[in-house]
C-alpha cells in the first residue's frame, strides 16, 4: 500500500486554528471533511470538534426561543398587546 502525501504539521497547525478561534469552524465545516486527515487521531480530533459545534449551535438556537419565550409571557403578564408586523 502506498503512502499519500500528507504532513502531520499542516494537520496539526489547522486543529490548532480552529482551537484557537471558535469561528473558524463555521468557515470549515463546508470545505473540509473528517477524511481530509490522513492520521486517524486528527480525524476524530475534528470529528469531535464538528459534533460539539452542532450542539452548541443547537444550544444558541433553544436559547433564542426559550429567551423569546419568556419575553413573550412576561408581556402577556403585563397585558401589553402583541402586534405582529
């Protein structure tokens, strides 16, 4: 079996970035996959780092509506009407 071209430095130098920004996973996620690393530890290294990103946008997301939520019933509460646009 032949060996494909890879470096260990560029693959440890791109988890690095991402560790170090948050927001550059959001730029990632589209233009690399789990098999763009050759060392399999690299690969699950990123694969954990695309799950945790899923969740925690998941968590902004519940966050959102459950912050919307509660404005909602504390104007209710109030009896402010809601007027929709």
């Amino acid at each position: 079996m032949q060996n494909l071209p890879h470096s260990q430095e560029a693959e440890q130098s791109v988890l690095g970035c991402v560790l170090s920004k948050e927001s550059l996973i959001a730029d990632m996620i589209h233009n690399l996959t789990e098999s763009d690393f050759y060392n399999p530890v690299h690969q699950g290294i990123y694969n954990i780092m695309l799950k945790l990103y899923n969740i925690f946008e998941v968590l902004k997301t519940n966050s959102k509506s459950n912050a919307l939520d509660k404005t909602i019933a504390i104007i209710q509460t109030k009896k402010v009407p809601i007027t929709h646009s």
